[in-house]
C-alpha cells in the first residue's frame, strides 16, 4: 500500500511516543499531532493530548500559560521541538544563523527541560540544518549535573532516518533509515558526527490498519486544526474527509 | 510602582482607542489564536503610531508584522513572531535581518512568570529550566540565583515586566466594564500587570456579567479596564471562538504580499487604509 511521507514519520513518531500518558503538541506540528491522534485512535483515547493550538475545545482554561505550568508541575510526559539548525549535541537553535532570522526560540528553553522526554522532529535533512555545532543555542540538548532538569531529548526524527539520543554518550545513534535513503545517504547529509551500526535497518512502513486510521479519524482532527497541511498531504481527497 | 483602580470609559471605536496609545508606548500583545484587536491596530496604521515596544505574551504574529511593516515599531520582546500555518512573518524577518528594529528574544514561560510577577507586586520570579540556553547571556533582565533554599541550587529570575498598555479584543464588554474573554488567561494576565488596559469588543451586554455565575469566571474585572470601544469583527482577520474563526486564506495571502516592500504596501492600501468591510 502506498503511503506519503508525512504517514511514515506519523508512525514512527507514534512509536517513539509509546505508552506515554500525556502528551503535548506545540505550534505548528502537524506531523506529531497525527501521530498522537493516530494512538488515541487505536487505544482507546490514549494517551491525553494537549494540542497547544486547537480551535475549539482547547484543553486550556488558564490560556496558554498553563501548557508551561502544567509541565513544570511534570504532567507532561513527551513535547516535540524542531530546529533551524539542530546540533550533535542535541542543542537546538530557533533564533537565527548566518545572517537569517527564524520566528524564534518559543517555549523551547523551558520544555525541552520539564517534559518527561523531547522528540526533536525536522523534515529537512541536510548538512544546513544539522550541523555541528549550532549558531544560537535556543534550548541546550544537556545540561551540567548541578542544573535541575526533569527530561530531555529522546531521540531525533528526520525525513531520511531516526537517531536514538544516547544521553550517556551525549551523541546521537543512527537507529534506522527510511525507505528511499540510506546510511551513506544519512552520513553525507548530517553535518555532525554520530554513532551506526555495521548494517542500518530500515524504518518499518506503515501498516494498512494505521493507515486506515491516519486517513479517517485522524484526517478529520488534522483538518480542523492544520488546514493547510491537510490539503497538502491528503489533497483532493480532503473534500471526501471534510465533515458534512 | 502602584497600577490604578479604573472606572472603565467608553469610547466610540477602534479610532478612539488608538488615539489614546502614545507614541513610544510598550504594548502587551496576544498571539494569533487569542483575541487581537486588529481593527485597532489597523488604526495605529492609520494614525501613524512610532516607536512601539511590543511584547509579546507570549508570542507575536499578525498584528506584530503588519506594525513593523508599517514603521510603528522601535523594538520587540517575544519568545516568537509567526504568522503559524502562513509560515514566517515577513516583515518582521526583514526588519530583523536588517537590524531595523530591537530584537529581544525569550522564551514563552519567562514572559508569562514576569507578567505574573508584576500581578503579584513582586520584583521578580523565578523559573526552572532555560540555564544554558544563549536566551539569558542575551536578555538584559535575567538574573540566575542560588536557590535560598537549597545549596548549589542554579535558578533562573524573570523581572517583573509592567507593560504600559494591555491591548486586545475581547467577545463582549458589558455596561459595568467588565470584559468577556473566556477561556484566554493570558489576557488577564497582560491586564493585571498593565499600566492602562484598552479593550475592543464584539458586542455589548446589558447589565454587570459579574452578576452571571456562568459568564464570571471568563470575565477580566472593569478595575483592570481603561477604556472599552466597540469593534464588530474587530479581531478579523483573526477570530473570536464562538463567534468567528481565523481567515485563513486572508492571512495566506497577506503572507504572500508582504513577501515584499511593495506588496506590503498594497495590502495597506487595500485593508488597511481604505475602510474595509470585513
């Protein structure tokens, strides 16, 4: 069964996020949220989501101050960060480089600390955007032993391969590549050094029951709240998922 | 520092509430999903408002681009300016790439706990996390401490931050002077650690909604309220939930237009300078 891109790394965000009890979605994640949706879908309404931006029947009653509350308190057991520029030490930068400036670093700085763990999620896969050391360190991928810090990264999706964060290590492992890459393709495209098996496995594909669901009851929350990326992903078939 | 305890004004429109925002004033601001009172910024345009400080509680999208675009902006403080699914603000990009205005960057849960400060009458507040991010060698206004209680314990202060202007939209304001914005706290937290609240509104309810047990509780109290002033669809081409959703494919094109100087200028002529119907 074909699938698009933005299903497989829906899945794999899935199983990254596991038997997670809480999980918030920050701004603008699409991809995330649908890999949340597609769990609560399958077990029941499991885990609890948090969409930061859901238009109507927000989970929060105290404005968006609460997300971070909610967090510091440790009620949040997975958040996803993205980056501009994502380094080999898991710091990420949402401020600027070279002379570019992005939108900035938003509540990075502070979750990347409170959630239990961090998926870092960047579509692009390119010596750009993962680098060696990053130009403004928005939020630090460690932290020295005498800072308080309740989680951290947990592993780093791309659109060519997942990396498991090795915290002892403070580097990232190559743990799989996606159909249509490869470990050489992976190692030619990062910009910072990183752990690899002899033989890389691939990333196992979306099965026809997730997909079933990604494009049903998980399109239908998805279009509500992410219209643009709805059409792009679903296109056309988007006027069959629309709600009457 | 003392903030004041307001007998609420009602003023005529949008036009009424900007002439009361001075130049040079700092304004607290919410994000796109949260009640902005555009129709007021578009008259800031319209009256040619200067050197701005915006603050973004806790970030910035659309009404923050169209003000800088437009030269009203001397410098911001946010912990992001985006303009969500329409992807990056353009106009501020530029502005910032070019070093035309003051960039402070933070992050968005010190902007709440200094706005929660000031509500408090405290100097200060502290916060966990951040230690390590570029965020505190750049911010003027964090302090990290030993915690008092703990030894060998780093943690991080957010100033209070006391912004001269609270401004926003709000679903209704009643005759009393309360305001109605639901379920959207950071709004009353930017009017409680606000020098002068002023408040656009959809419609006006008769009476005192603090006299509804059910409306109370989303209700921001008139002793925080400067001034009131109606604006139909004065949020557009944001939303009011409830009433009125976001204009995607309006804020897709802005996105487009303000691609460039001379688009942005367009879409001033089209929506911001010639009345627009909405």
């Amino acid at each position: 069964m074909s699938y698009a891109k933005e299903e497989l790394l829906a899945v794999t965000i899935a199983r990254l996020i596991g038997d997670a009890r809480h999980v918030a979605v920050g701004a603008a994640s699409p991809i995330p949220a649908m890999a949340v949706f597609l769990l609560r879908e399958r077990n029941k309404g499991v885990p609890r989501v948090s969409l930061l931006q859901k238009r109507s029947g927000n989970p929060f009653t105290e404005g968006s101050r609460e997300l971070f509350d909610l967090a510091g308190q440790g009620r949040i057991d997975v958040f996803f960060l993205g980056g501009a520029q994502i380094d080999g030490e898991a710091n990420i930068n949402l401020v600027e480089a070279e002379g570019r400036r992005f939108p900035g670093s938003f509540g990075s700085a502070f979750m990347y600390f409170a959630a239990g763990k961090t998926i870092l999620f960047r579509e692009e896969h390119s010596a750009r955007v993962l680098v060696k050391k990053v130009d403004y360190v928005s939020a630090p991928g460690w932290s020295a032993p005498e800072v308080q810090r309740r989680g951290g990264p947990a592993a780093l999706l791309t659109g060519k391969a997942l990396f498991q964060w090795r915290k002892e290590k403070r580097r990232f492992l190559l743990q799989s590549v996606h159909p249509g890459s490869s470990a050489e393709d992976v190692r030619a495209n990062t910009g910072f050094d990183y752990d690899a098996p002899a033989s890389v496995p691939m990333t196992a594909a979306p099965t026809s029951e997730e997909l079933a669901l990604i494009r049903g009851p998980v399109a239908r929350v998805i279009t509500e709240n992410y219209p643009e990326f709805a059409r792009r992903v679903w296109g056309a078939a988007l006027a069959v998922l629309r709600p009457a | 520092m003392s903030l004041p305890s307001n007998r609420t004004r009602r003023l005529g429109g949008p036009e009424a509430l900007a002439g009361e925002i001075p130049d040079g004033a700092t304004i607290g601001l919410p994000p796109d999903y949260s009640l902005v009172a555009m129709a007021v910024v578009r008259s800031l345009v319209r009256r040619g408002a200067k050197d701005l400080k915006l603050i973004g509680v806790p970030v910035l999208g659309l009404c923050a681009d169209i003000l800088i675009g437009a030269g009203c902006v001397r410098e911001v403080e946010t912990s992001a300016v985006t303009l969500g699914e329409a992807g990056l603000a353009p106009r501020f990009t530029e502005a910032a790439e070019k070093k035309s205005i003051k960039v402070v960057d933070a992050t968005c849960p010190m902007i709440h706990t200094g706005l929660q400060a000031t509500e408090k009458g405290v100097p200060f507040m502290p916060l966990r996390g951040v230690l390590g991010s570029d965020l505190v060698k750049h911010h003027p206004d964090w302090k990290t401490i030993d915690n008092p209680y703990a030894k060998g314990d780093p943690i991080l202060l957010a100033k209070a931050i006391v912004p001269d202007i609270a401004l926003f939209h709000a679903r209704w304001a009643d005759e009393a002077g309360n305001v109605w914005v639901g379920r959207r706290g950071e709004l009353a937290t930017i009017a409680h650690a606000s020098k002068a609240c002023y408040v656009s509104y959809e419609e006006l309810k008769p009476g005192d909604m603090l006299e509804d047990e059910l409306l109370a509780p989303g209700c921001i109290g008139s002793v925080y309220v400067t001034a009131v002033a109606p604006a139909p669809r004065g949020a557009w081409p944001l939303g009011v939930p409830g009433a009125y959703g976001i204009d995607d494919a309006h804020v897709m094109h802005y996105a487009r237009l303000a691609k460039t100087a001379e688009g942005f200028q367009q879409y001033l002529e089209e929506f911001v300078f010639k009345t627009v119907a909405a």
